[in-house]
C-alpha cells in the first residue's frame, strides 16, 4: 500500500507526475486550476506564493489543491 498524505503541504512537491495526472484528468481540472495544482503538488510552491504567481486568492488555491488531494489519496490506497 501506497502512502497517502494527510495535508495539501504534506504533499506539496512529493507527487509523482504519474499520479497527479490521473487525478488531475479524473476531476477534468481547467487549465487555470491544473496550472495551480502543478506548481504545488509537482513544483513545491507553497500555496500562497502559487496565489500570487496566478493572481488569484489564497482560498482558491487551497480548495484545488484539497480537491485534488482527495484524488490523489483515492489513487494511492
């Protein structure tokens, strides 16, 4: 069994390519959104810093990347 990771920085920067595509294909993310969780969960930028990059709040970079958070947690178990 794969490890799953409890929080969006847990994560932050320890996902493989592989599965964050098939989450982020499962959830059909738009590219704003694939773009916010790639340089979070691939890149390892801290969520704030990835809001600013974007020009977009905080909440909305954290509610991608729990949503794809549960993804990737059903694809690791």
């Amino acid at each position: 069994m794969s490890r799953t990771f409890e929080t969006v920085s847990a994560a932050c920067g320890r996902v493989s390519r592989a599965v964050f595509a098939k989450a982020a294909r499962r959830r059909s993310l738009s590219f704003e959104s694939y773009r916010i969780a790639d340089e979070v969960f691939l890149k390892g930028y801290r969520q704030a810093t990835v809001a600013r990059h974007a020009g977009v709040s905080r909440q909305r970079v954290h509610s991608v990347c729990r949503e794809l958070l549960e993804e990737i947690n059903k694809h690791l178990q």
